[in-house]
C-alpha cells in the first residue's frame, strides 16, 4: 500500500486554511480519508467480496443436506403411467418424464 503523500499534505493544509481546526487534526483526518479511500479500492472490495462468498458457500454446503423424494423413487406407480398400450413402434411406449 503506497499512498499520495502529496495529495495527503494538500488536502490536510487546505482544512487547515478554512480553519476550525490545528494542522495536526487536519492531517490525522486526512491520513483517515486516504485509508478509508484504500480499504474501498476496487481490488479490496474484490478481495472481501470473494471471501465473503467463499464463507457463505461452505456455510451452505455444510448445511445443505440432499434429502430423498420418497415418490421420486416410488415403486408402486401403475405400468400405465409409463407405456401408452396404443402405440406400436419401437420407443414409442414410454410416456414418463
């Protein structure tokens, strides 16, 4: 992390003319303002983004659990709700899903 030093004291003495202020606390608060400005460059916002992601994922893999559809693999269903007794030609008679 390099900062504009330059930029830093020109922004500090410019709060200092407008007055209020020491110039001390006009360039801790512009040191503050340049940090501030770092923690929101695109590469730190990509970086917290993707870690964020990565702990919400493993967070959901762990709690996801694949649960069995007891009619999905219901053995009871009728021979005609799979073939169609009219039709003749190969292929033709399987009608599921």
């Amino acid at each position: 992390m390099s900062y504009n030093l330059s930029q830093i004291m020109k922004s500090a003495h410019r709060n200092y003319k407008k007055g209020g202020k020491t110039f001390s606390e006009c360039l801790k608060s512009a040191w503050s303002f340049a940090k501030l400005q770092e923690s929101f460059s695109p590469e730190a916002v990509k970086s917290r983004t993707d870690k964020f992601l990565a702990e919400r994922h493993e967070a959901m893999s762990k709690t996801a659990k694949a649960t069995l559809s007891k009619e999905y693999n219901n053995l009871n269903i009728p021979v005609s709700a799979y073939y169609n007794p009219n039709s003749t030609h190969y292929g033709a008679h399987y009608v599921g899903d």
